[in-house]
C-alpha cells in the first residue's frame, strides 16, 4: 500500500497543526499590531506627515518621560534581585520539608509524613494567596495601612513617638517607593517560589548522594549542583518577574491616580497621560523603544545563560 508524501509529512509533524492556531493569534493580536505601531512612530498624529526621528528625540528628551523610566529601572533592578532572592530561599525550605516527608515514609512513619506533606502545601497555598487579591483589594490595604488615619500611623503614635510623625499620608512620602517594592514582593514570593520548586524537584536526588559521598556538604552541594541546574528556570523566573513587574501600575493608579507622588511615577503612567491626550506618535515611539529595551535585556540574559551552561 503506498502512503502519499502529503500524508507521510502529516504523520511526521502532528503538531505543527495544534500549533497553527496560535500563531495566527500572535500573529493576528500582536504582530500585526505591533508593525502598526512601529509605523505610527515616524508620523505625526496631527497632520499624518512622516517625522522621521523627531518623536523619538522628543520622547527621550520629554522630563516626564526621563523621571518614568528612572523609577522603573530602580523599581526593577531593586525587586527582581530581591523577589529571586527570596523565593529561591522559601523554595528550598519548602523543598526541605518534601524531603523530609520522604524520608517519613521510607520509616513508615505515616503522622510525620502527613504533617510535613500538609504543611508543605498549607504554606504553598498561604505563599499563593496574594496572586488571588485583587488589586483593588490591594488597595484597600494599602488605605488601612498607610492613609493618614491608617493603622502604620496608629502604631506610631503611640508611646514615646506620640506627636512626632502626626497623620502623615505615607503614599504622598518617598516611603511610597518602599511600600510598592513591598506590595510587589509579598504578591509574586509564592508565584516564584513554585516555579524555583518545579526546578529543584527536576534535579535527580542520585546527584546529591553522590556528591555526599565524595564528602560535600550541603553548601558545596547547593553551589555546584542546584544552582547550575537551575540555569533555564531562572532564566523563566526572571523574564516572568520583570514582565510582572509592569502589573504594579495598577495599584499605584488607584491609589495616586494619573499624576502620583513622583517617586512612584511610573513608565505605565506616561502611556496613560499620553493615551489620554491622545498623542499616538509619542506613545508609538516610547513602546518602539521599551520593547527595544526590553528585547535586548532578555536576548543578553538567553546569551549569558547559554555561555555558562557551556
């Protein structure tokens, strides 16, 4: 029976036709829209004449636009290192606690197993549970924790502190920067955690025998085995927290609203005021570079993941 070439490159590829839905939405729903907006970048909203540069050299030379994209880079290059930081650390905790489950159940010790088993996953819900708040929820914590009549102040002024801070609004002080680097740390820890803990049970435990029999201890075990395979996860986390990094926006705008205390301004609100006046050419050309930027942080992040893993 003879197979046609036709059938026989089906039978080769069967994904290939899973796949073709997707790419027609990214296709449909961001390329093509994004072509449109890098053609909006060279022309003028007003009178739809080519601009070359000159929206760009505005948008770079725009105060607003330099102040936005400051706090951005310190909220980012403050967060991300921290939130990695932490998440690995609750995610090796965590991990420990599975560990120890296991080796319960190998003494057939079932209430032991049960309780770190449990625990384990009581803590991994509770660590998920700010994913699940909305952010308007957010908000209002934030009101009861730091509005003038808040409970931080409430606190404060008590004892031999009373009168020396007054109702002070904390979201209309430089502490504001703080509490957002907080707010987004304490929402996304679990998130980051469960991925670093996906990573860490991928790693074969006849490694980590090995290596204690050779002598290492649990240190040298952490510097030389997980961390090097943990290369592709954190290359995950960390393309995931920066993109989760933008969502803070939201909060920050139902809080402050368009115009906030300048050390939370952030990029997203440039858009937002733009979009408003609607100035299309300079929104095109601040979303041409971000991308750009945005582009060439994760191309140099793929490349120095790739010549460590040589």
């Amino acid at each position: 029976m003879r197979v046609s070439g036709q059938h026989r490159s089906r039978k080769k590829n069967p994904g290939v036709l899973f796949l073709l839905p997707e790419l027609a939405g990214v296709l449909i729903f961001g390329l093509i829209p994004f072509a449109d907006v890098v053609r909006r970048s060279f022309f003028q909203t007003a009178n739809k004449s080519f601009a070359g540069f000159s929206n760009y050299r505005e948008v770079v030379s725009n105060q607003a636009f330099r102040l936005a994209t400051g706090n951005t880079v310190r909220f980012v290059g403050i967060c991300i290192p921290g939130l990695l930081i932490l998440s690995l650390v609750l995610a090796l905790f965590l991990q420990q606690g599975m560990l120890f489950a296991e080796k319960m159940k190998k003494q057939r010790n079932v209430s032991m197993e049960h309780f770190y088993r449990n625990g384990v996953v009581w803590l991994k819900s509770l660590y998920l549970l700010p994913m699940a708040i909305p952010a308007a929820g957010i908000v209002v914590l934030w009101k009861l924790l730091f509005d003038s009549y808040g409970l931080v102040n409430g606190v404060l002024n008590h004892g031999i502190l009373a009168g020396w801070i007054g109702a002070r609004d904390w979201m209309n002080t430089d502490a504001a920067f703080g509490v957002l680097v907080g707010s987004y740390i304490w929402k996304y820890l679990g998130y980051d955690s469960v991925l670093w803990m996906a990573g860490i049970a991928a790693i074969p435990q006849d490694i980590y025998e090995a290596a204690k029999v050779d002598g290492a201890g649990k240190w040298k075990s952490f510097l030389y085995i997980t961390l090097p395979n943990l290369g592709p996860v954190a290359f995950t986390v960390v393309v995931l927290s920066v993109l989760n990094s933008f969502k803070a926006f939201r909060e920050v705008y139902m809080v402050a609203g368009s115009y906030p205390q300048e050390n939370i301004y952030l990029l997203q609100h440039v858009f937002n005021n733009w979009f408003q006046t609607l100035s299309v050419d300079k929104m095109s050309a601040a979303s041409v570079l971000l991308a750009f930027a945005i582009a060439v942080f994760v191309w140099l992040l793929e490349r120095s993941w790739e010549r460590d893993s040589e």
